[in-house]
C-alpha cells in the first residue's frame, strides 16, 4: 500500500469501510462492529475438539508466555498481541511487546510488530505482559494501542510491500535504548503513523497500556490508559485525558474529554469505547476509570492545532453511593470502595449494558451487571437505570446480548444468563476457577473460557444446558473468537484455531493421536 496524498489515502480508507461491513465473515475488532457486542452470525462451528487427539483442529502455534488480547481476523490475517519470551527472530531478544500477523489459513508468521520495553518504572509497562489490547483493523490498516503507550497505524501486509507512509523509524522504534539500531527486514510491521500518549497527551499509564481502539469513519476512539503510580495511591497525570480522539489517516490529536476524571479513577482506565445511534444521533459511549458510563457526541473537527473538548451527551453512575473523593484511601479495602469498569460497554437496542464494581486486585468485592437508557441527556443517574443484576465478586466480562437475553461471567466462578428487559436470572451455571474472558455467542451456543483453562459450551437459550467441557492446559485470558468457519481461542502461551472442517486425526502405531500436542500446564503471573 502506497501512500500517494491525502485524496488517495481517504480512498483507501472509504474501501475499507464497505469491505468490512456488519456481515462481513471477518472479525477485524473486539466484539461487534461499533457496538461492542459478544455475538457472532458465524455458522458450523465445532460442537467439540480435543487438542491430544487433534480433533477438530485446524492449526495452533506458540505464542510468547503472557497473552491477555482477544484474537482478530481480517484480509486472511490473524493479529493478536503477546510477550517476546519465545523470540521468532534473532535480532529481537528480551522482554519486548509483540503483535503478531499470522496466515488465517496456516498459522505461518506473515510479521510482527516488536516494541521495546518502557525502563524507567516497571509499573508503567509490568515485564512480561507483551502488548495486551486487541488490534483494530480497517481494510488495509491496522490500529493497536502498543505497551509504551503509543497509537500505532499499520500497513496490514507488513513490510512485504516495503516501507510505506510518512513514518520511516521503524528500525529505531524496535530498538532498545542504549543499543546499536536494528535494521527491519521483511517479517517486521510496518509503522504508517504514531502517536504517543505519554507524550502528546500527558498519560501515565499504569501496569500495561490496554485498549481495543474504536473506528468510525476518520475518527479513532480510544481509552487513555491513565492511571495510577506504583504505590497504587496517587494519580501521577490528574489533568490527562481519559478518553482521546485521533485522526484516522494522520494520527493528528482531535479530541479529549474534559469531566476532570483524573482525581477520581481508582485504579487505570481499562475500558475500550463503543459507538450507539440513539434517534438518529451518534454517540460515542465511555466508562471511565471512575464507574462512570458518559456519552459524547463526535468531535466537531473544527480545524483548530489544540485537541477540542467532547461535548457530553449524558452522564449515569454506576455506583452513586460509593466514595468520590480521596478514592485512594479505600486501596486494598475488600468491604467498601469505589466502583471500577474494566470491560467494554455494550449498545443494543437504545440501552447499553455494562459491567462494574469493585477493582479485581485492590477494591470492594461486588459487582453488578447494568442496564441504562441511552436516550437522555445531561445527568442521568437517578432516571436512566433500567435494572441491576448482582454478580459475584468482581468482574471483567463484556456481555453479549442476543434474542432478549444476557450472558455474562464473573471472577466467582458463575455464568449469569439475564433477561435482557428485566434484569431477572434466567439461570446460572457454575465453573471451576475465575472467568476474565467475556463470552461469545455464536451458532447458537455460548463460548466462555477460564482462568483453570476449560471452555465450556452451553445452549444459548432460556434452557440451560451444558454441551461440552475441554481444558487447554493453561489461563485463558482472551475471549474466544469466530471468524471464517474458525473458533479461535488464545490460552497465554498458545493460539489455537478450531474448525469442524478439519481433516480427522490419524492415528499413530503407538496408539495415540495427532497432529496436535497439548501445551503444559502452566500459571501466568499477573501483577496489576
């Protein structure tokens, strides 16, 4: 892809949006299109698979040691980030941030993005946790929040095609500092544009920099990552944005919010944006770090140097009666708090449902699933809630909605199916171990993955009933992903993709089967 002036790079991108449209087989971001939902319209899916036997399955590969980031698929590619512990190339050695681009078809290396780590305070890039967001794709391009902090575009046929864009450092950008400077070859990304956080927007980020970007037209959504510093009691940058607006084509700095959330957010700002039109009217819906669902209006792009003020829409909080000053005094209280939000808001049918509660590694030990009327204005809180839902412990999960139903799990260990109108339990369904992974609903069943390594399929329905139960030998933090006929689900250390297409195992003279080996089993050590 050759960048040839502005008028071919809006080509470029106007193509992109009729290529990947709601029923587009692909799955280029985190849930829906715009809506964030966990549902997919993929058909055929395998009802079972066996990674000893190698039944059903169609590929895995390695990845690093820590993989959090969900899976996407797009163009033939899959992209999905990891650590640097399993080096798939000499010149890059350590501790690194890397967003592999792997054949959809294979599993083959196509390229990969490899970022040096942040030196200066381990806390603002934890060792280890790789790049930890999923990656957004729009044709061609290829958006993703790397783990220092930087808004990265890339050309989503890596350096095949040669070095494209405005941006040629791509040899220095995967250097560490202090080292001689690398020279990238044909397996690196390659960077069209970047734009630091930390530097153009005045962020601290906290543990990793987590976001799976929004796209909409030539606006770039996204959550900042601002939080707080090592001792887990302060807010380093209280003016920083918590949300940012970029320029699709450019990266240029358009937009910011301007509520003051700062002081407020508890621990980081985790929660990726969604897009609602509400009557006819585009909103853009955010969580910020302090249990707040706002909802803006798209920036003006009135031309100015300086990024403009989001107009707010509405404002609802999720947890009206916890603390809102001096939030840092209840660090590490398990009874009381402030409430966080570390999923994605979901918008389906003028309501958006959302996630919140108490902060997994240092708040209060209850959550809520809610349900907010998205057509008000100003602030909200006490007439938009339309029901709350208890869940258990903490929570992690985006929701997934479909045919008047809710599927959600919590770090408790439960599978919460809600009435989508009234917030009343239709069932619940017990697992062994945390779940951080959202759910997917696809071919009529819900896929949830755990932190013991199982993946369970129940009937997606008002009956509740258990299909399968298979375990991949490690946590699974990503949430499982359909694309293409395919079933993609990432454990820490490995990628594994599922097909009922797949050729059946071949049985080998000592009795056992393949092509697959089963990973061991391992725990990840996350810190945040």
């Amino acid at each position: 892809m050759r960048l040839k002036g502005t008028l071919g790079i809006a080509a470029t991108l106007t193509a992109a949006f009729a290529v990947f449209s709601p029923a587009s087989p692909d799955q280029p971001q985190f849930g829906q299109r715009h809506t964030r939902n966990m549902v997919s319209s993929e058909r055929n899916l395998p009802e079972r698979f066996d990674v000893a036997s190698g039944l059903n399955v169609k590929w895995s590969v390695p990845l690093g040691t820590e993989t959090h980031g969900t899976p996407v698929v797009a163009g033939g590619r899959v992209l999905i980030g990891t650590n640097n512990s399993r080096p798939r190339d000499p010149k890059h050695q350590g501790d690194r941030g890397v967003l592999l681009c792997l054949d959809e078809h294979t599993g083959r290396l196509l390229w990969q993005l490899v970022v040096p780590k942040r030196e200066d305070d381990p806390y603002l890039d934890w060792p280890e946790s790789g790049i930890s967001g999923s990656p957004t794709v729009e044709g061609d391009r290829v958006y993703v929040l790397d783990n220092r902090g930087e808004v990265l575009c890339l050309d989503l046929n890596g350096m095949a095609d040669g070095n494209d864009g405005p941006f040629r450092d791509e040899g220095a950008h995967m250097t560490p500092r202090g080292a001689p400077t690398l020279r990238p070859g044909p397996a690196d990304a390659d960077i069209l544009w970047l734009f630091d956080l930390v530097a153009g927007a005045g962020i601290w980020s906290h543990d990793s920099a987590y976001s799976s970007i929004l796209a909409h037209g030539r606006d770039l959504y996204l959550n900042s990552a601002n939080g707080v510093d090592a001792s887990h009691r302060h807010i380093r940058r209280p003016d920083a944005p918590s949300l940012v607006v970029l320029d699709a084509l450019s990266g240029q700095y358009l937009a910011r919010d301007n509520e003051g959330i700062g002081p407020r957010i508890f621990h980081c700002t985790w929660s990726p944006p969604a897009l609602a039109v509400v009557n006819g009217r585009t909103q853009v819906i955010f969580c910020g770090g302090d249990g707040v669902v706002y909802a803006f209006a798209p920036p003006r792009r009135t031309g100015s140097a300086r990024p403009e003020p989001l107009r707010r829409i509405w404002r609802f909080d999720c947890d009206p009666g916890a603390p809102k000053e001096s939030v840092h005094r209840f660090t590490g209280s398990r009874r009381e708090g402030p409430s966080v939000i570390h999923s994605a808001p979901v918008f389906h049918s003028n309501r958006v449902y959302v996630t919140v509660g108490g902060d997994l590694w240092w708040g209060k030990a209850q959550s809520w699933l809610k349900c907010i009327d998205a057509t008000g204005t100003g602030d909200v809180t006490r007439t938009a809630e339309r029901w709350s839902y208890p869940l258990q412990g903490h929570v992690m999960a985006t929701p997934a909605i479909q045919d008047g139903l809710v599927y959600v799990a919590d770090t408790g260990g439960r599978i919460h199916c809600v009435d989508a109108g009234t917030g009343r339990p239709v069932w619940t369904h017990d697992v062994s171990g945390e779940v951080w992974a959202s759910p997917l609903v696809a071919d009529g069943r819900v896929h949830v993955a755990t932190r013991r390594g199982e993946v369970l399929l129940l009937r997606a329905g008002r009956a509740k009933q258990l299909l399968f139960t298979g375990n991949l030998g490690e946590p699974i933090s990503a949430t499982p992903m359909a694309a293409n006929g395919t079933l993609h689900i990432a454990t820490m250390s490995r990628l594994y993709a599922f097909t009922s297409k797949a050729p059946s195992p071949r049985v080998t003279p000592a009795g056992r089967t393949g092509p697959a080996s089963a990973p061991g089993r391992k725990r990840a050590s996350v810190s945040r």
